[in-house]
C-alpha cells in the first residue's frame, strides 16, 4: 500500500512539473483582447477627420509630456503603434486672407499700419529645416521681406524718417509692375539712447523645459543684459501656476547678480499668464522712468492654460495695460505645442514688436546686432496710404499686411492704433500694379451718379503718391511726410530683387493664386541677384531655405480627392504644380 501511495505521489508530482505555469506579469502576446486595449496609448477621433490623433496631454505637461506618452507607445506591439511625434502638434497659427487686386478708379486709396516683427520668417526657417512645409498661417509676408536689410537713403537733419519708391516689372505677371515703398527710420548711438526699465516675464510652466525653450531663454536674456548699463533697470516676474517677482529692479551694471536670477529658472506647472502680465505691468510702472524707454518683454511659447485664455481677452488685458506707456516685446520659443496666434496679438495690441528665437544667433541678431530697434521705439502709430492715379494704375493689391490693413479713414484719426517703428529701423512694403487700360482689371458695373474712367492723356504723370503718419516719440499728434513716384525702371535694384524674391518665397509656400508664373527657379534666380552685399549671411542663407524648400515641395504627392489632408500640415496643392 505504501508503495502504490508513494507511486502516486510522485506521479502527480511529475504531472505538476510539465504542465505550464503562467506568470503574474505576462507578455503582451499572452494578454486578452480586454487587457491588450487597456494598455495602448488612448486615441481619439478628429472631430473633423477620420484621421486618428492624440488626446491633448494636461495643464503645464506641453511638449515634455508627449515626448513621454511617444515613449510609451514604442513599448506596444507595431500594429497598435501610435502616429509619430509630428503627428500630434499643437501649434496654431491664424488664419490668413490673402489682399486681392483692387480697382484703382474705384478705391484709389489703399492704408494700411507698418509692421516690424521678423517672427515669420524665423518661424519659417525653423519648419523647413526641420524638412516640414510651414503651415500656411505661419507664412506672413511683411515679417519674411522686413528680415531683411536694405539700403534706403538715411533721413536728413532732424527728421526721424526717410521715405523711399521704386518701380519696375513684377517677377510674378508679365505686364504687371512691382513697386516698393521703403521708410527708413533714424539711427542712434548707443550712447544716445534713453535709458532702459525692462521687466523680463518668463514662461516657466511645464511646456517650457525642453532645451529649446527655458534653457535657450536664458541663454539669449545673458546677451541682452551684456548690454546695458548702470543707467538701465531691470526687473523679472516668473509665472506657472502663480506669478512671482523673482527680481526686484536692479541696475543694469550688476550684470552678475541678474544673470544669476536668470540662470536659477526652472520650469514646472500650468501656465497662469494674465497673472503675470498684470504683475509685470505694476512692476513696470513702480519703477517707470520718465522720457525712458519702459518695456515688458514677454517670453514665451504662448501655451496659457490658466486664468484669461481667450485671445479676445488678453488683446482686452493687453490693451488696458499699454495706455501707461509701457510697451512690450514678445518673444517666441519653442516648437510642437507653439502658439504663434496669440503671441502675435500680444504684441500687436501692445505697443511692441515680435520676433521668434529658433536659435543663440537668432537671439544675437534680435537682441544684440537689432537691439536698438527691438528695444527702442521712435515713433508711435505709423501709418501709410497710397494714393493711386487711376490715369497710370488700373489695379493694385498690397501684398502681405492682411492683418495690418486700415480703414481709409483711420489714417488721420490720431487715437486709431497703429505698429511702432524703432530706432534704425528699415521697413518694406510691396504692391504689384495693374497698369491703366489692362486686360487683367477687374471688371466692375458702371457706376450712375459718378465717372471712374481715366482721363486719357493726362498730364498727370505720377503713379502713385506715398503718405506716412507718425506720432513722434512723447507726442500725442501726429506729422506727416509724403512722396509722389512716377518713374519706372527698366530692372529692379538688387535689393529691389531680393525682396521681390522673398514675397515670392512666400507666395510659393502658400499656394497664392497671384503667384502668376513665378516658380521656384524664378525665386533661386532673384535670391542670387539680389544677393548683393551679404556681410552677415543672411541671405546666402534664404537661398539655401528656397532650394530646400522646393525639394519638399516635390517629394509632397498631390492629394487624392475625398480622402483626408494629412496630418500634421496640409500643404497647399498650388504648390504641387
């Protein structure tokens, strides 16, 4: 009996040793259908397209979060892998409708507010080095030609401003002309200057900590306090969650004391920006200096998530806190989750300008080589209006501005709003023309009670007069300078090429139906002409962006009709031609 009950022991024994025993923790392959689901990465629908993208990480996580949840999806099995990181972009941009031709006999006058910010064309390079065709609302124009340089006459004597035309064949229709106006805008030495309140307000929520955001940040403010002098002030609030003042005003010769607050950032949390404009407003104020140059500079990737978050309401904020003559410059940082839309209506609504900084050289260009022009204002609410002769010009359209645009008569209306214009600053603006008598006018129904026909031989020669209105630096009224241009050159300058070249680089980018017959060959051809004299690089450098950038437009297949536009930045399909 032992025996048989020893045997059946080690019988059941042997049983137990082969058959298969199951780990608490199992592969991803043994998992139910039921547990599987529950580990993948969450997926939600586009409302608007079929498309899969990913749920929007929370409060303060930004860019740092989706790189961890990207992690996290390599750990699943390959058909359950989630899109790639490009897919889940949050950047935003504002829509943009392009100018259109305008009858000249009909609407002769054309006004518009000048603008000075470069962020567009930063921005710009920054997609297309990364081998991404910018989005469509990142493309502005005025802000990719005001890059640039350009050598307009200097204005004489005490005037503050010098306004400049040229005229010849546009590069984008046959029988079209291209004219130019540039102002130029007197130069100070830096010993000339006002001296300086600034209140750095920094970002330092969550979505700041990748490197190219908090930490480049503080590289590019280290260049700018390099620059000032006992005379200067400086003060910094910080806001995530809260806000908090983490200097208080200091001289600006204490270099090592400031660098120091700078260099102690860190970023972490949501991102309560109303807070901290209000509280750097207050600070600009307690310490205002009177005849000065006092100035908020907001840096920032504009992810603002807690307290006033609508557009609408920080342009109100903004606008409320600019009438004590603080003006504020922007300063943009960062990629994947950048909101470009509102950071230009902050500096739009507030007396300031806006530059976007992809790189330490981009922060030495705008904060160094430009600081003058980015930091100090010249004059206020500049405006121009061109006035057509219908006898020379049939049509016209300004190119670039959309969101610049005036009424007519907000042009001497003093308390209309416009952009500043800073010190030694060159400001372009371009408008392809419809000659009298062309084809190509747009046809309009005769009017009853008045004539628009031109008066056919004319002793008027002029094309067109140039009016700018400006309130000096202090001044609540305002002057007014302007420019009558009637000839018309055979060719174009050489800068005159170069900023036809790059209006057309952004016509090209966005798929414009007045591109005409321009190409990418005739934006390489002009971008060598105009090339002149290039002592920084800058635009050796745009043609290197121009020859990219047409290579991804060929490697873009056209889309399929009635299928969704990819994902993260439909190209528009112009540009595939």
């Amino acid at each position: 009996m032992k025996k048989t009950i020893v045997l059946m022991l080690l019988t059941l024994s042997l049983m137990s040793a082969c058959s298969p025993t199951i780990p608490e923790n199992r592969s991803s392959k043994a998992r139910t259908p039921t547990a599987e689901r529950e580990a993948r990465p969450a997926l939600v629908h586009d409302a608007t397209s079929p498309q899969l993208t990913p749920p929007a990480p929370m409060h303060g996580a930004g860019t740092a979060a989706m790189k961890t949840q990207a992690v996290a999806g390599r750990l699943v099995s390959a058909e359950v892998m989630p899109p790639p990181l490009s897919a889940w972009n949050r950047e935003s941009y504002n829509a943009v409708r392009e100018n259109g031709f305008i009858h000249a006999g009909r609407d002769p006058l054309s006004t518009f507010s000048l603008d000075v910010d470069t962020a567009g064309y930063a921005n710009v390079r920054r997609f297309v080095t990364e081998g991404q065709v910018p989005p469509v609302g990142a493309v502005r124009i005025e802000e990719m030609v005001n890059y640039f340089t350009y050598d307009y006459p200097a204005p004489q004597g005490n005037d503050p401003f010098a306004l400049s035309a040229e005229v010849a064949p546009s590069p984008y229709h046959q029988d079209y002309l291209l004219a130019r106006i540039g102002l130029a805008a007197k130069d100070l030495a830096k010993d000339k200057l006002p001296p300086s309140n600034l209140v750095f307000l920094i970002d330092v929520s969550g979505s700041m900590q990748d490197t190219n955001k908090l930490p480049l940040l503080q590289q590019a403010l280290t260049l700018l306090v390099r620059q000032l002098d006992s005379r200067d002030r400086v003060s910094m609030v910080v806001y995530a969650g809260a806000d908090r003042v983490v200097l208080s005003p200091t001289a600006g010769n204490r270099e090592q004391e400031i660098i120091a607050a700078i260099d102690g950032l860190q970023a972490g949390g949501s991102t309560h920006a109303s807070s901290g404009i209000r509280t750097a407003y207050q600070l600009a104020r307690q310490s205002f200096i009177p005849g000065g140059n006092n100035r908020v500079i907001l840096a920032s990737d504009g992810d603002f998530n807690v307290g006033v978050t609508s557009r609408d309401e920080l342009a109100r904020l903004i606008e409320q806190e600019r009438k004590d003559g603080v003006y504020l410059t922007v300063l943009g940082f960062g990629m994947g989750n950048y909101h470009d839309d509102t950071m230009e209506i902050l500096a739009d609504k507030g007396n300031g300008n806006y530059a976007y900084i992809d790189s330490l050289l981009e922060a030495k260009k705008v904060l160094v080589k430009e600081m003058s022009g980015t930091l100090f204002a010249l004059a206020n609410d500049v405006k121009i209006q061109v006035e057509f002769n219908p006898g020379r010009v049939g049509a016209y359209r300004l190119i670039g501005y959309e969101n610049r645009v005036l009424a007519d008569e907000d042009f001497k209306d003093d308390s209309k709003d416009a952009g500043e214009v800073g010190v030694g600053h060159r400001v372009t603006a371009l408008y392809e023309l419809i000659p009298a008598g062309h084809k190509a006018i747009p046809q309009l129904d005769p009017l009853k009670y008045q004539s628009v026909k031109p008066q056919a031989g004319s002793a008027n020669t002029e094309l067109m007069t140039v009016k700018l209105r400006y309130k000096p630096q202090g001044k609540t009224s305002s002057e007014q300078i302007s420019l009558a241009v009637g000839e018309v050159a055979r060719q174009g300058s050489v800068d005159f090429r170069f900023a036809a070249a790059v209006a057309g680089y952004g016509m090209l980018l966005t798929g414009s139906e007045h591109r005409g017959t321009f190409t990418w060959a005739d934006c390489l051809r002009l971008a060598r002409e105009g090339r002149g004299h290039d002592s920084e690089g800058y635009r050796a450098e745009f043609y290197r962006l121009v020859e990219m950038s047409e290579l991804l437009a060929k490697q873009q297949k056209p889309p399929v009709p009635g299928t969704p536009k990819p994902l993260p930045y439909p190209m528009a399909p112009a540009m595939l031609r």
